[in-house]
C-alpha cells in the first residue's frame, strides 16, 4: 500500500517540528493535493490517545489551515 499525500502530512503534524512543517509545505506545494481534501483529512484524522501527540496536532492544524 502507497501513502497518499494526504497521509504524509498528518503523520508530519504529530509532532511540532521545524522541518516537519517544511515537509508539509513542501508536500502541498508538490502534488495535486487540493485545499478540501487535506481539509477533510484533517477533520477525520484518528489522533493517538497521546496528550503530547494531540496537543502537537491541534498546534500544527491551526499553524496549517490559514496557509490552505
């Protein structure tokens, strides 16, 4: 099974790092990707029982969605 973009992406927000976020620039930039699929991504992302991998999560969602 192939990752799709969309996937790469979301396992890069679980953790609040500098060049995580590269990446997921990189990656939107890259592909055909559109604005509402990655939205509806994110909206249905099974997020780890985790409080640090939550918290990072939700910080790189409201880093990421007013660039889309």
């Amino acid at each position: 099974m192939i990752a799709a973009t969309e996937d790469l992406i979301l396992t890069k927000m679980m953790r609040v790092d500098p060049q995580d976020r590269e990446d997921i620039t990189f990656l939107i930039g890259q592909t055909d990707l559109s604005k509402e699929r990655l939205r509806e991504a994110l909206d249905a992302a099974v997020i780890p029982e985790v409080s640090e991998i939550k918290e990072a999560f939700e910080r790189n969602k409201t880093w990421l969605i007013p660039q889309l």
